[in-house]
C-alpha cells in the first residue's frame, strides 16, 4: 500500500506543532511527512506500523521518527466503543526548524546525529524516557519562548541518552541517509549492500576487499560502528527489503526470498521469524488485515 504524504498545518505562533489527540481510536492512515515526529501514546493500545516494522502499541510508548518515515497507528479494538479511547501528545517540527545552518554549529551536532539516527525511527526507553515524558507534558503549560527552550531540552536529552535508551524501529533498509561518522571505506561497504542484496553470492570477503583491510580488522572495525556483524547487518537488510515486497506487493513469499538473496525459502523463513519475530506469511496477513482499510 503507497503511503499517503501529509501536509502538516503550522500555528501561527510557534515554529513547531504541538497536538493533544484524544479520540475513540487512532484513525490516522499509512502516511508520511518530511516533519519529524515526537509522539507519546498516553492512553490506548493496538499495533505500531514503523517502515517496515509491526509491534505492539502499548500507552506509555515514545517514539521519535525522522522525516519521510511512513508510519501507522491501529487500534486494538475493530471498532471504536463510549469506552474505548486513544490519546497520545505529539511534537512535530521540520528538521532545519531553528535555521538552516544551526546543526553544523558544534552545540548542535549531537541533535544532527540524532535526526540521522531517527531516519529508521527510534524507540524512547529508560531514564530518557521518564525525563522527556516530564518534558513533554510540561510543553501546553509554557509560553512559546519557555517551550522552545523546552523543546530544546527535549531533543538534547535523547541526543546525549546512552546506547541502551535509544532503540532503532525499522530495518537497517529504511535508512536514507548514512551516518556522518561513516567515512568513505564504510560509504562504499553500505552501498554495496544496499545495492546488491539480491545477489546471494555477496559475501563478507566482497566488502573486506572493497574496504582494503583486513578481514579481522574490518571485522572490528564494522561492529564497532553498526554494533553488529557483517553477516547479521546483510541479513538485516535483505529481511527489510523482503517486508517492503511484502507490504507493496502481491509477489509470492518464495519468489521475494529468491530477490532479496536467499537461495533456500526454509532459511528465509526462518531467518525472517528470528528478526521480526513472526513468519513472512503472518507479517502480510496483519500488515493486510490492518492497513486495508486505511
């Protein structure tokens, strides 16, 4: 299903929208924006719909989402009830929404690597969480200036949160743009996979080359940056391509697993289960049954 591009209304006085949705359920369709997103969800539960990701939405969840992420919220009831109810508190701003020029400066570039980092989406946890949740609420009771700083907060705390705070959403294919701290020999290994997933004979030895070290030291030098194996970054990929094909297309699972470089559909299957932790079958038909009528 193609994503729908949302064009969001700006208040006259803030450079930032600030929302209080409260509704009997969460209505909004597949759809994308070149905003990136805060969102608490308070009350309610259902399914979250990230790229290429499918988890459960509980209240409490925080999220951060870069820019052109689509994304999706279903509830958990078919149809809404007086009883029911989906409340969530949502930031949204554009990326350059203090200047163009700010996140070059060296106070802010802590906060750039964070809006790369939200090109897959992030999940809030731990401390973070608490304190930009009291951020957060704290927001509809300022004045514009106060909540500005406030904002400013908000995105310093995540930027500064440590690694086990901070946790990706969609797949490693749903990166658009590569981390600044990628140098070149690290450029031409992520296009290469990105490039040339489908081929099932890509191999580690393939990217040691390419990178002009050696294999131990790639080894190292590869985890150290994406905080997992070569092995496991291009299995990542390849599932990620796969999900996309399987929510934007009516291809048979076996014809995708052959695309996206697999040889054999039972160790597609069962790489598939151990990422997204449910089989490719039952990742169309809940990608189906919820996105059909959005």
């Amino acid at each position: 299903m193609k994503a729908l591009l949302e064009k969001i209304p700006y208040t006259s006085d803030r450079c930032y929208n600030l929302l209080e949705y409260n509704e009997k359920s969460f209505l909004t369709p597949w759809h994308y924006h070149p905003e990136i997103e805060l969102i608490l969800f308070l009350e309610g539960s259902g399914t979250k719909y990230v790229g290429d990701n499918i988890s459960t939405l509980l209240a409490g969840d925080l999220l951060l989402l870069g820019p052109n992420l689509p994304h999706y919220w279903s509830s958990s009831h078919e149809k809404s009830t007086d009883q029911s109810i989906a409340k969530s508190l949502v930031i949204q701003f554009k990326p350059d929404f203090l200047g163009k020029e700010i996140l070059t400066k060296p106070e802010f570039l802590n906060i750039q690597a964070l809006f790369a980092q939200s090109a897959r989406g992030l999940a809030i946890h731990g401390k973070t969480k608490d304190l930009v949740i009291e951020l957060m609420h704290s927001l509809p009771k300022l004045a514009p200036f106060e909540a500005l700083t406030t904002l400013l907060k908000t995105l310093n705390c995540m930027a500064n949160a440590p690694a086990e705070d901070l946790s990706a959403i969609a797949s490693v294919a749903y990166q658009n743009k590569l981390p600044d701290q990628y140098d070149d020999r690290m450029r031409k290994v992520m296009n290469l996979v990105s490039t040339q997933y489908h081929d099932s004979e890509l191999s580690l030895d393939q990217a040691v080359q390419l990178a002009g070290m050696s294999k131990a030291g790639f080894c190292r030098y590869f985890k150290n940056l994406t905080r997992k194996t070569f092995s496991n970054y291009l299995t990542e990929v390849r599932i990620g391509n796969a999900c996309a094909r399987l929510i934007h297309t009516q291809k048979s699972i076996s014809e995708i697993a052959f695309e996206c470089g697999f040889n054999h559909l039972s160790y597609f299957n069962r790489c598939f289960k151990k990422i997204k932790e449910c089989s490719p079958k039952e990742f169309r038909q809940h990608n189906n049954k919820h996105l059909a009528t959005s």
